[in-house]
C-alpha cells in the first residue's frame, strides 16, 4: 500500500507519470469487477472509462486506503 500512497500523493501534485501509473495498477481490477457484471466488452470499456475521470476529478479525495476496493465502490456510484 505505501507504493500506492506514494503514487497517489505524487498524482495529487499534478505529476502524469503518478497518475499513469496509477492508472496501470488499477485497471486491470476496475475493469475485470465491471466485465464481470455488464453484458459486453464496449460497455465494460465505457464503464471503465467513466471510472478513471470520476477518479481524476476527485483525486484529492482518494485516500490510499481505498485501494483495495477502488474499483467497486467506483462502480456502484455509477449504478446508483
């Protein structure tokens, strides 16, 4: 999780390479949980997609103990 927090903090900063590198870390997890639950590929990428802006938007509000269930919490805010 420090690697994370890390990241995360350098991302909060502005710096592209946190935030890609966050992005490579996380997308495997949020899209395998939103492909799992949605009938296509395209709607799993679209989904996923959504997940990554909502996160950039609201960066300074992740906290490092999220990590874990990022991905899922990410997408029951967008079926609520």
């Amino acid at each position: 999780m420090e690697a994370f927090k890390d990241q995360l903090d350098r991302a909060r900063r502005g710096e592209p390479e946190a935030l890609s590198a966050l992005y490579r870390q996380l997308l495997p997890g949020v899209f395998g949980y939103i492909a799992a639950r949605v009938p296509d590929r395209a709607t799993a990428e679209d989904l996923t997609s959504e997940v990554f802006v909502k996160m950039v938007e609201g960066i300074s509000h992740l906290r490092a103990s999220d990590e874990a269930g990022f991905g899922k919490r990410k997408h029951q805010g967008k079926t609520r």
